[in-house]
C-alpha cells in the first residue's frame, strides 16, 4: 500500500513587529512525506511483508523490517523570500541615502530531501540558496547650464538652451548568491559481506555576482552596463568534519571562488535633437551600439585547452519621417489632411422610406477608365 501526506504554511512575521519598522519578512514551512509497503519481503520474495511483521517478536524488530523493505521519501522546505526594512509606512522617505537599509533586500531557501529503500540505506540531498540584492535610484536634478543665459523664445536656439548634463548616474544594482548543493548517498549491504561499503558525495558550490548601473548623461544620451561573474567553491571531499576542511573552505570563500564564467556588456543610445528646430521637427533620428563580452574559464581536466572568450559588436541607426506633420507645415496641404467637420443643425432631413412595394435598380454605365456612374430608377 502507498501513504502520503503533506503540510505547508505561509506567515508574514513581519506582522509581529513594531508597525514604524515596516518590516517585511515572509515565511514559508513546508514537510511532506510519502510510504510504500511492499507486498513481499524485498529479500526474500516467497514471504508476504504483512505476514513477517507479523511474526516480528518485537518492536525494534518489525521496525529494523520497515527500514530495509519501505521506500520512504521526506521533504522538508524552509523558505524566507525578499526580506526587506521598508521603514514607517505612515512617514514613507523619499530620498534614501545610499547605506540606508531600504535598499537591501535578502532571501534564504533551504531544502532537504530524504529518501531509503531496499537498496539504499540513505540518500540526503540538501539544497541552500542564500541571495542578497542591492538597488539605489538616484535622483539628481540636471544642469542646464544655458537655459537662464540665453533668453531668446526662438526655437532654433532650443538645442544649445535645452542643453543639459547629469552629472551622476541613475541607479545601480547589486545582487549576489551563493547556491551550495550536496548529496550524501549510502548503499545499502544487502549481501551480508564483513566489508562496509564507502559512502559517496556530490557537492555543487557556486557563487554568482551581478552588477547593473544606467547612466542618462543628457535627456537624449544615455549608457547601460551590466556583468555578471559566476565562480564556483571547491570544497574539500566528503563531510566538513574537520577543522582543516572547514578552514579550506573559509579560506576559497574569503578568495571569491575559482572564477568560471565573467560576461559583460555595454549599451548607449543617442537621439539626435532634430525635433528641436523648426526645418526638422518632423524627423527623428537615434543611433544605438550594443557590445557584449564573454570569458568562460577552461574545464579543471582539460587546462591545456585554455579559456575561451567572445565578443559581439552592434552599431544601428534609426529614422522617422512623419511625412503628416511635414505637409501641415503648408496651408493647403493642412487643410486637405484635416477632414471638415460636420454641422449636425444644418444636416438635411432624411429621406422618408420609400414604399414596401417599390422596386429599386442600379443601372451601372461606365464612361470611361477613370469614371464610374450609377443611375438610379424607380418602377
């Protein structure tokens, strides 16, 4: 027979804290569990499960049975996602400095899975996934150095007037994680021998690092860049039941990790400020240019193969024309784009329907290619 049963629940501590804190901390706690009974002994295939717990002659015996004969499977989840200090909600700030706390946001998974069986005496895989993130938006105002100097209303000086610079950038973003992965697995004896069978482990500790900062240097000219870094954490095999072991481990952490992949790229955006005078307002003009780098360190067993790097490069213009505004530029080109409007008061009167028994004919003459009459008759 098959049993299976799970619990989960979702609660905001946050909501125990003092109000002013706008503390946001939510908290996810799940187990679940699952059972299969064997219908015959695993190891001996000519006696029913149910009959030999039945003849255990004692508690630590029938549960020495369900060890080695039940497929067992526990999960067991933790999860905190986004943690956050938002500060008072009745007095929200509006310029957060940069180490202010509002910035920082902080999420932690843990997830262990076990499992045994006839053939496994234990199987545990533990999954940690620690992040933190950083974001700053920066508001500066620009500086238009021309705007009061020059106090002519024509629009062919709005390029020069309307000049401005910002001289920091608009925001920036940090995130890191650290994702850590290890499988302890046990194979169980079931032949009886002397002879222990090793236990065997799979460790994955990797350490990614990204970074985002956008820079609008004018209202028409502006850069992105971002990189990301992934570096990986070679632990020392088996448990960390050592002092040495630990220390190493402490040791590649404080180091940043092998590094494995680094990727980077840039962008900038140009718009050209011809809507700014008069003979052009009707065009508009942006140049864009896209570049990406990509470092992928070479594999541990293959180190006389070497790195591997790539690159890419974009360069692309965009044009408009609205060939409407151009033409409104002009009398009577404006007024054969804009329809006329209708006066409602001065409609003429529908005509009444005509009777149910009149008969209505279309008789269609053409005059020539480019004229088409309809003739309208009545009998």
């Amino acid at each position: 027979n098959f049993s299976q049963y799970d619990a989960s629940t979702n609660l905001n501590i946050g909501k125990l804290t003092p109000r002013n804190w706008g503390l946001q901390l939510p908290l996810f706690v799940g187990y679940s569990e699952s059972v299969s009974n064997p219908q015959y002994n695993p190891y001996d295939l000519d006696v029913q499960y149910a009959d030999q717990l039945k003849a255990a002659q004692d508690k630590d015996q029938r549960d020495s049975l369900k060890e080695i004969a039940q497929d067992f499977t526990s999960i067991s989840s933790v999860n905190l996602t986004n943690v956050r200090v938002l500060g008072n909600p009745d007095k929200p700030q509006t310029n957060l400095q940069p180490w202010s706390v509002q910035n920082f946001d902080l999420s932690y998974a843990y997830n262990k899975q076990h499992k045994r069986n006839p053939l496994l005496e234990s199987d545990d895989l533990t999954s940690q996934r620690l992040g933190l993130g950083y974001a700053y938006n920066i508001r500066s105002k620009p500086i238009e150095p021309f705007k009061t100097v020059i106090k002519s209303r024509s629009k062919w000086l709005s390029p020069i007037k309307d000049f401005n610079l910002n001289l920091l950038p608009s925001n920036f973003t940090f995130r890191t994680e650290l994702n850590r992965i290890l499988n302890e697995t046990q194979v169980r004896n079931i032949d009886g021998s002397p002879y222990e069978i090793p236990t065997t482990y799979y460790k994955d500790f990797t350490w990614m690092r990204s970074y985002v900062l956008r820079w609008e240097l004018t209202r028409s000219l502006s850069f992105d860049y971002n990189a990301t870094n992934q570096s990986r954490i070679d632990e020392p095999y088996g448990l960390l039941d050592t002092r040495e072991k630990r220390d190493t481990l402490w040791d590649r952490l404080g180091s940043f990790g092998r590094n494995t992949m680094f990727t980077q790229g840039f962008n900038a955006s140009y718009t050209v400020p011809l809507q700014k005078l008069p003979a052009t307002d009707w065009t508009n003009l942006r140049f864009t240019y896209g570049a990406t780098y990509t470092w992928t360190g070479a594999s541990r067993l293959a180190y006389d193969l070497g790195n591997t790097i790539g690159n890419t490069q974009t360069k692309q213009v965009n044009g408009e024309l609205n060939f409407v505004q151009l033409y409104n530029k002009q009398r009577w080109l404006r007024a054969v784009n804009q329809p006329k409007a209708v006066n409602l008061k001065n409609k003429p009167p529908e005509a009444k329907p005509r009777s149910a028994r009149a008969r209505f004919n279309k008789d269609l003459i053409i005059i020539n290619e480019d004229t088409l009459n309809v003739k309208d008759f009545t009998d």
